[in-house]
C-alpha cells in the first residue's frame, strides 16, 4: 500500500488570535511564503501592492484580499487559508484582531484544532491577548502555541522575550491552559517561523512550522456514550428514514435505541445509504446517516437517539457559562431560543449568577451580560431537554442562544447543583409502549420546572398563616411559580358551605380541603393551605392523602401574642363566651410533634418569616438540589 | 473515518439542515465540476433523490459540450430542471469591467428566477479556497432584497449552527462545498466515479480547469488527460485555479464587487 500524500490529508485547523496590530496576518502570510505554499505570482501581486501604497513588503496583503480591508488595515473578517508541511495540511483560520468583531472570532476558533496565540514583544500581553486566551479556553481549545512577535523591535532581546512569555504564561495558567511552546519570532523577517533565527542564537526550542507539527488532530468522539440526534425523517419512498449526524460514539444494525425526550425505544433495522457497496452495518461519530427503525414510534427533528445504557442527561433548567454577541445585553427574565443540535426550543434566563472579567479573571454579581463579556447564567425551558455537561459530551454540551433573528450568544453546559431529572421519567414498566401517552406529576413538574405538594400552615388564630401563605404565594409566583393558597375564604363558599362549624363539620372541612390540596399538588401545582387545623388525627389524615408530597408547616406565635394580635376580635368574642370552642380558649390546639417547617411568627418579622418558607421551598420544591 | 468521508459527511449535514429550514429552494447547477459533486451529495444526502429543483442560468454562450452534459445527465439523475435565459447585456451595469459585466448576466439572470419561483434560498457550489473573497463566506449567508452581500457584517456561524431565522425579505445562499479544496473535489470525483464535462479533460497541451462562458473562459496548459493525472498535476500546481477566468482579474476588486451585488 503506497501512503497517502500529504496532500490528501485533512488538514489541521489553526486560528490565529491575538491583539490588533500584534502582526497576525504578516505571521500567516510569510508561513505560506516560507512553507512554499502560495500560489504563483502572489509574492509578487504582494510587492506591487505594496510599492503601490508606498509600503515595504507587507506580508499581511495576501490575506487582505478585499479592498475594504486593505484600506483600514484591519482584517475584517473569518478567512480560511491552507499550506502544507512536509508533516501534513493546515488551514488557517485568520481571527480578526478588532474588538468589535469577536463573533468572527468565535465562527473561526469554533471549530480549530489549535491555536496560535501572536504577542508584541514590545507592547506584551495586551486586552485581546487575554480575551482571545480566554475564548480559546471556553472553546475547549487547549493546544496554543504562542508567537512573541516582532522580536526584531526589540532588537531580539532574551531577557524581554522571559519576560514576555512569563506574562502570557501565568495569564493561561490561570485558565489551566498550559501552552504547548512559547516561541520568539520575527513575522516580517520570517525570523524563527520554517527556519531557525540566525538573529536569535540563544533560543533552542522549535521552530513555529516544527512546534504546529507537533501538535495533535482532535480526534472524532467515537468513545463516547451514542448520541444520534434527529436532523430529519424523510418519507421519499416507501422507506421511513431517520437522518442526523452520530455526533459521538457508534450504533449497529440491530441496537435497541432509546429516545429521548419521549423514552420510546426501538430497534435499527437498516442503516440507509445511497451509491455504496454493499449493506451497512455500523455507524460512528461524525458520519451523517440515515437509519429505519423495527418499529414505527413517533420521532421528530430534536429528538436524541442513545443506548439505553448512558443516555443524555434531561432537564428543564441548567446552568451554562456565555459568550454575549448580542447587540441587546443578556438580561434575568428574558426569553431567547435555544439551539442545541438539532434541537430548538425557548429558554428564559432564571438567573445570572455571575460575570466573569477576562482581563484578571475576576469574578463579579450582575444583572445583565453585555456585548463581548462572559458570564455564568441559569436557563429555564418549558420543557425537559436531552443535552450533556459540556465536560462530558461537548457535542450536545454547547449551544447558542437566538434572540429574534440573530444568534446572539453561545454556552457550555454544566449540570453543578442541577439533578437529572430523567431517573423520575424512565418509564420501570417495561410494558409501557410509546402510544402510552399518560401526563405525569413528573412530567408537569419537568414542564413547570419545579416540583409540587402541599404545605399545610397550621396554628392558631392569628399566628399569621394567611398573611404568611399570601405573600409567600405571591413572591412565587412572581418567580414563574405555579402556586395557589387554600384558605376559609375560597373553601367555605363554595365547596365547603354546607358545613357549620361543629366538631364533625370541622373535620370534615379539614378532611375535604386535604383531598382538594393532593389534587392540586397532583396536577403540579405548589398548594398551599392556611387553616388552624387543631387536631393531630385530621393533619395525619391529610397528609394520608399524599404522603410523599406533604409538608407540615407549624406557624408558631404564642398565644398570649396572638390574643394581643387579635386582628378579627376573635380572642374578645371567644372570651366573652360568644364563640364556643374556640381553638385555645375553650377547645384544645394539637401543636405538631415533628413538622418539616416551624416558623417562630411571634419573634420573626414577616419578611423574615416569609424569607424562611421561601428558601425551605426552593431547596425542597425547587429545580437545584434539596 | 477519512479526510473525504468527513468532507462528504459535513456536506450532507449542511444540505439537510436548508432542506429542513426551506420550503422553497432551488439547488444551482452550472455544469461544472463543483456542482456535479454537490447534486450527487445532494442524492446521498436525500437517498438517492433531490427534493427540490435545480436551476440553470442560461447565458446562451455556454461550451456545446456542457448543453450536451445537462442534457444527458437531467434524465439519468431525475432532476427537475428548471431552465431562464439571463437577460441581455444591455441590461447590466456599464461601469463593470468587459468581462465582469458579462459573468454579471447571470447574477441578475439568478435574481429574475429567485424571484420568479419566490425562493427562500439557493444552494451554490462555491469553495473557499476558489477565491480570496469566497473565503470570507458563511454556509448560510444572508443576502439583502437585492441579493446584495454584506461581507463586513455577517452572522457569527460555530458548531454548525447556522442562521436559519430571518427577517421577511431575506434570501439565503446555502454554500455545501464551502470547506473543500479543488483537490477534494477531484479525489472525490474519482472515488465517487462521478461524471464530468470532457473539457476539464487535456487535449493538444491544454485544459479546462474552471468552467464559465465560452468567451471568458480559457484553458491553462496541461498534460492531464484523465482525473488521476489532474489530481497529481493539483498536488503540484501552484497556478490559481480560476486564472482562466476573465472576470477575476480586469482589476483588483472586480470579482469583489461582483460577488457583493450577489454573484455567486
């Protein structure tokens, strides 16, 4: 067998990064000088150019190909060049050095096997050196050879280069990016670029040609668990094809597949191919395919095709560190849409956790993320979405945010704090097919994003469980809660009003608003529920109905406070003889014995009080972890 | 996976995400050898069809040998065809360089048929490494009412997520073969056994290296009379491939301004 010539090799892919003026695109121009790879008459279409503008030879002009550019020298835009090595093929992504235009940037630097990261020796590490570094991390991009340019400036000074690559050095490190090679060179000259610098004797690392060779292709996540998102089904013939790229791991002819989000699993009876020998019988990561199934189960574009073994993670809220390129800042409550794969789907920003400052890496709270800055927020969808930690699969780790018609940001994915919610959804029955079609308190509370039950206040009159439960209602639901308050008022007209207030009309009262709580807290909402309910044995009751979603709530004011209070006159009637049986006075108060919340109203404040339920909520009832 | 299985792979990606986002669109076809491989991506990407019409510009001065290739070749890969005459010379700007004004016939005979059909996008064949400007381009690349290219401000594009939401009036060029090398295109026509026009083919020391109007259009010299030897002579040229292409080289930016005023 005869090699491959290098050639026909895919090429690796380099963007080159660095501050403006640092001397990028003359680092690129004189590599394809020097590694022989441009074409005839383009040294010399270079020259004239130059002698034209009164320059000297301005290796930068091979990429400047367009006139607007020429004439700002500045590199406007994403450009892909290759040359060759005796080793292999590149193409150069030249990244654009001007502020404004990181989402160049990023559309380059997305999809490169490496990085070359240029400096001015003279000026040293300057805000686009720190910010670019910084994209390059949030990219996943970890190979990054950095060229300390124009050393001839600085009349190829060792001691200014160490300290130069010490800077670049420490600014990486803080990222955990450890630079494959830090090299001085002189763009212009060609100094230290296919040949060693006569100019700079005291360096004996490599040259840059030899330290990119070095470098290694990413390969193409086989290994990892299968993740065949749906890009289409396509009816063309008698054939029902499911079409989508593998984006990691490998499926055979005969796999039972698990789909998410409908958990329905089938098998691949055929992998479809046009113009090839032979039948297929295996697939892996990167190849577009197209498969049919054993079973005709209901799959559309978004869904994502696994092994039941490791399947994605679902969710309905995540976090996700950002890069903003919107021209509208990034804001708490804003809606955007979300493109992960092939899926799309709206998200809403629940919370900005933090804004990340690339310049020393600092940390700061904020309300919004601007144009060009990064920051860590939490996303919220209507409904569960299959995805990965970023970490774990960057395939289905990242996605980018559309807002109207432009895409406006782009994330990575992580899961700290979050559960997966798909070991409540996966169907244990294997008998369960996907006609089964039953909405569960699971998949309402994937669709609410947070979990339901009941918190049932008890106390005595006037120890605030109104008051508590109505400002608690409304700070969730102003927080997108799905969350309702059961009290006298909306009980006694209507469903309970053919009862008095005798011992057993009471606890038939209780025993009604019990079941009409666990209802609602089956059909996923947050209930909550102000009555005295003085008697042990009817909260028992109540909490009978739905154990696993009952939370007892003891509002605790003494009763001399709540005598005090007295906010209806109560107390003074009941005293007076006018009400029998009042609760404290002439008939007994049950405290509970071991309640999930005790919330001490006679010392608190109401805000305090408020704050108390408010967090016992979002660790019991919330998205994060309990 | 090798180097043309993940060109082909990336490029049947593409095809089916338009085809996905578009209800109507039109794939070009101009006989050459880029759009060859790109309608036979198209029929791997759809299974051995294509879902949607393929349009021919008609300038009237194309080589005999292309009319007879699109006559054969429409039957044997059932494509719907769908064939406009480019408007007259006359009808083009006169401030456009002779050549330039003439390869404009078919970027205002392209805007009558996106018109006329109401097409949301066109796939077209072009390659970054073709053409310094080509280079800038997206895989989707939004274009203005009138077709018009806006190169400083285009949309960020990473992880294949590619603008698929507009604002009414927005046209698409959807570019399939946007990452692959003319080398490529070759290695995958042999692997693929794909049929081209003869004139790609050397006779008496020349050849067809890029394929346009009969007078705008001129061999390069060349021995290589089958593909392998055209893929052994790309391994080695250092000739650009479109320097027998009158219309790039009437003056520094004429094939830029070309391309903003929609040209492919």
């Amino acid at each position: 067998m005869t090699a491959t010539p290098i050639t026909d090799l895919a090429p690796m892919k380099l963007v080159i990064v660095g501050h403006v003026d640092h001397g990028k695109s003359t680092l690129i121009g004189r590599m394809l000088h020097d590694t022989g790879s441009l074409p005839e008459g383009k040294a010399e279409a270079v020259k004239a150019m130059s002698d034209r503008r009164g320059m000297p030879m301005e290796w930068a002009f091979v990429l400047d190909a367009l006139q607007a550019e020429r004439d700002q020298g500045i590199t406007i835009d994403t450009t892909q060049i290759f040359f060759k090595t005796p080793v292999r093929p590149y193409v150069i992504i030249d990244a654009p050095g001007h502020k404004e235009f990181l989402k160049n940037m990023v559309s380059g630097a997305a999809s490169a096997d490496a990085a070359i990261l240029v400096v001015d020796a003279k000026e040293g590490v300057q805000e686009q050196t720190r910010r670019h570094g910084y994209i390059l991390h949030l990219l996943g991009l970890d190979q990054v050879v950095v060229a300390v340019n124009k050393m001839d400036l600085v009349d190829h000074d060792q001691a200014r280069f160490e300290q130069v690559a010490g800077e670049v050095r420490d600014y990486l490190a803080g990222m955990g990016i450890t630079p494959s090679a830090i090299l001085p060179v002189s763009a212009r000259h060609g100094d230290g670029l296919a040949s060693k610098s006569a100019n700079m004797p005291w360096f004996d690392g490599p040259t840059m040609i030899e330290a990119l060779d070095a470098q290694d292709q990413k390969p193409l996540p086989v290994e990892l668990p299968l993740r065949f998102p749906i890009q289409d089904v396509y009816k063309f013939d008698e054939r029902r094809i499911l079409a989508g790229r593998i984006e990691s791991g490998k499926l055979n002819v005969g796999d039972t597949l698990l789909f998410s989000p409908s958990n329905a699993t089938a098998q691949v009876q055929s992998i479809e191919a046009w113009s090839v020998d032979g039948p297929v019988l295996s697939a892996s990561a990167g190849q577009s395919i197209g498969i049919t199934l054993n079973d005709q189960l209901f799959v559309e574009r978004g869904f994502v095709a696994s092994h039941q073994v490791d399947p994605p993670i679902q969710t309905n809220v995540f976090s996700a560190r950002i890069f903003w390129l919107g021209r509208a800042p990034l804001e708490v409550g804003r809606r955007y849409k979300l493109k992960l794969s092939t899926l799309e789907h709206p998200v809403e920003v629940q919370a900005i956790e933090r804004v990340i400052d690339v310049a020393d890496l600092s940390e700061r709270p904020a309300d919004r993320i601007e144009r060009n800055e990064v920051g860590e927020v939490v996303l919220r969808a209507r409904a569960q979405l299959s995805l990965d930690e970023f970490t774990a699969n960057p395939r289905l780790g990242r996605f980018v945010l559309i807002d109207g018609y432009d895409m406006a940001g782009g994330g990575l994915i992580s899961m700290d704090g979050f559960h997966d919610l798909r070991r409540s959804n996966t169907p244990t029955s294997q008998n369960i097919t996907a006609v089964e079609t039953r909405v569960t308190t699971d998949a309402r509370w994937a669709a609410n994003g947070h979990r339901s039950g009941v918190l049932w206040l008890t106390g005595l009159s006037g120890a605030g469980k109104s008051t508590l439960a109505l400002e608690l209602e409304q700070a969730l639901f102003r927080k997108g809660w799905q969350v309702y308050v059961l009290d006298g008022d909306n009980i006694r007209f209507g469903l309970s009003a053919d009862l008095g207030f005798a011992p057993k009309d009471r606890e038939e009262n209780i025993r009604r608003v019990g079941e009409v709580a666990a209802l609602f807290a089956r059909a996923g909402v947050l209930v909550i529920t102000a009555f005295i309910s003085p008697y042990r044995s009817d909260r028992d009751r109540a909490r009978a109905v739905a154990p696993d979603l009952f939370h007892e709530v003891h509002v605790n004011a003494g009763l001399e406070i709540c005598e005090e209070r007295d906010p209806k006159g109560l107390y003074k009637k009941a005293r007076r003889g006018e009400i029998p049986e009042f609760t404290g006075i002439s008939a007994p108060y049950e405290a509970p014995e071991n309640p999930e919340v005790e919330v001490d109203t006679g010392t608190q404040t109401l805000s305090q009080s408020v704050e108390q339920l408010l967090r016992y909520v979002e660790a019991n009832f919330g998205g994060k972890g309990s | 996976m090798n180097h043309l299985d993940a060109l082909e792979a990336q490029s049947v990606y593409i095809l089916r995400e338009a085809y996905n986002k578009f209800d109507r669109m039109g794939i070009l076809w101009s006989l050459g050898k880029d759009s060859n491989v790109m309608l036979w991506l198209a029929r791997k990407a759809f299974f051995g069809h294509v879902p949607f019409p393929t349009l021919f510009c008609d300038t009237g001065k194309k080589f005999p040998e292309m009319y007879a290739f699109q006559k054969r070749y429409k039957d044997e890969w059932g494509i719907n065809l769908i064939v406009r005459d480019c408007p007259p010379i006359e009808e083009i700007d006169p401030t456009l360089p002779p050549a330039a004004r003439s390869a404009a016939r078919k970027t205002e005979g392209l805007k009558r048929i996106i018109a006329e059909l109401d097409m949301q996008a066109v796939v077209a064949g072009i390659r970054r490494d073709e053409q310094a400007t080509r280079a800038k381009e997206r895989v989707f690349s939004p274009r203005g009412e009138n077709a018009e290219w806006d190169f400083r401000d285009q949309p960020p594009e990473f992880w294949d997520q590619f603008k698929t939401d507009f604002a009414p009036g927005t046209h698409i060029r959807v570019h399939p073969l946007l990452h692959w090398t003319e080398l490529d295109i070759w290695l995958y026509i042999q692997r693929e056994r794909i049929p081209v026009v003869d004139l790609y083919f050397a006779k008496d020391g020349k050849r067809y290296r890029s394929l346009g109007d009969v007078d705008i259009t001129f061999p390069v010299d060349s021995d290589a009379d089958t593909v392998e030897k055209i893929i052994a002579e790309l391994r080695e040229t250092k000739v650009a491939e479109r320097s027998g292409r009158a219309m790039d080289h009437e003056a520094e930016d004429a094939f830029e301004r070309l391309r903003s005023a929609g040209y492919m």
